[in-house]
C-alpha cells in the first residue's frame, strides 16, 4: 500500500511513525509548505520517500492523507491536482465537499489529541469516516486493517459532536490542570502531588461513567468546605479570578446535578 503525507504536524508524525512500523505499507510521500519540516519528519523515521513543497510534485499513491491544520485543509485542496488514489482529510470541523474535484475522496478522523513530540499509536483506537462514494473504500478499509483501528461511519454534524466534546473532555481539562498547578506552585507545594489524582480520575472516568464517578465536597453536599475554598479564592481575588468563576460554576452545577 503507497501512502503519501500532506502535512509535517502532530498527526502527520504519527501517521509516519505508522506507516513507517509497517512492512507491507509505503511512505512514498510528504508534502510541507515548508521543506524542512518534511525533511525532518522524514529523517526522524529513517524514511526512504520524496520530500517536497510542492502539490504538483506529490508521487503515485493508493491513499492521500491531507493531515494540516483545519484552515489549511480548504486552500490545500483546491491547489490539488487530479489524484488518482484515494484522498481524505483528517479533521472533524472541515466538510468533505471541500475535496469535491478529486475522483475518490472523504473523511478520515483518528480522535486524540496529537503533537509532534508525542507519537500517538492507533492500535484499537476509534475513528470516524465518510466517503463521498463507494470509490476508494477497499482502500480505506485496508487502511484501517494496517493501523488496526475501529472505524465508524459519520456525518460531519456526528464530526462536530464529537470534537466539541474532546475540546471539553481534554483541552479544558487541561487548563483547569494548569490553572492547579499555579494554585500548588503559589503555595509553594509540588505540582506533582497532584499526578497521581489525575491519572486516577481519568481511570475512573473512562472504566465507569463519569457521572458516577463524580467526587468531592459538592457531590457530598459539604458546604462547609465549599465556604472554606470560596474564603480562600477571596483572599486574593485579582489573582484567583478565573479560578474563582470556575470553581463557583462547577460547584453550583454539580449541587444542582446531584440532589440530595
């Protein structure tokens, strides 16, 4: 199987650290508008493929990933030649008409959360696809064989679901993680102290549903200790502002989601 990369950024890493794990697929292929990058990307797997920042120069193919930033997906697609492969794009936000004037295209989005120094594996991962037609689907499956994924069919509103509630699940997730880290380094305490409670919330969130889960003093209705936090956010409430807001709009949410 022939593969060719559009993209050198945090999915485009791991697709190459992918492809490059297996014997019986190729990297023939990545494009970056900026050369280096696509040179990096290639020596960093030790790739035998061509380098190039031009669309017009992209080698023979049986499958196209266009794995660039959703705004780019749009102007990368209308630079297109006529491809003969398959081609997809690998975003949740972006619809799959954008790649109309191609013969086989669609939608191939892994969800996770990427970046260039982290190599994500896709082994029994889930994700999301849609094709415009039939054409190119015994292309996509084989794919999906090779990285041994679950792949579900969808629609780009199901896309959209989906990617707002990984940007609540992780991206805000992690700015409350920031926002602890600045309360412990604040009160001159280690900001590992609070790994092993992330790692154990995140467990049990994903091995029981995360309403049962739920934690703390509001699930417990314990005002006394919410008093208590709420005196010390006032303590310094130029600082702690954000913090403040977060904390009484959680808690109120939670007491009202959990009655006594």
């Amino acid at each position: 199987m022939r593969i060719v990369l559009i993209g050198s950024g945090g999915v485009a890493t791991s697709l190459a650290a992918a492809v490059a794990s297996h014997a019986t697929a190729s990297l023939c292929g990545i494009y970056s508008r900026q050369l280096a990058h696509a040179e990096a990307l290639r020596d960093r797997f030790a790739l035998a493929c061509l380098v190039t920042d031009s669309l017009q120069q992209l080698p023979t193919a049986d499958l196209y990933l266009i794995a660039v930033s959703d705004h780019a997906i749009s102007e990368v697609a209308t630079a297109l030649p006529p491809l003969g492969g398959l081609i997809v794009h690998t975003s949740a936000v972006t619809p799959i008409e954008c790649l109309s004037g191609q013969r086989a295209y669609g939608v191939w989005y892994p969800f996770n959360s990427f970046a260039r120094e982290v190599i994500v594996p896709f082994e029994g991962q889930k994700v999301l696809y849609q094709l415009a037609t039939d054409e190119g689907l015994t292309t996509l499956q084989q794919w999906n064989t090779l990285l041994q994924v679950e792949a579900l069919p969808s629609t780009l509103d199901q896309r959209l679901w989906l990617h707002l509630a990984g940007v609540l699940a992780s991206n805000c997730t992690n700015r409350l993680y920031t926002l602890a880290h600045r309360l412990l380094t604040q009160a001159d305490l280690p900001t590992d102290l609070l790994d092993g409670l992330i790692l154990r919330t995140a467990s049990k969130a994903t091995t029981i549903d995360p309403y049962s889960a739920q934690t703390g003093p509001a699930r417990r209705h314990d005002l006394e200790t919410i008093a208590r936090h709420r005196a010390l956010l006032e303590q310094r409430p130029d600082d702690l502002q954000e913090v403040s807001q977060l904390y009484n709009l959680f808690t109120e949410a939670i007491l009202e989601d959990y009655p006594l």
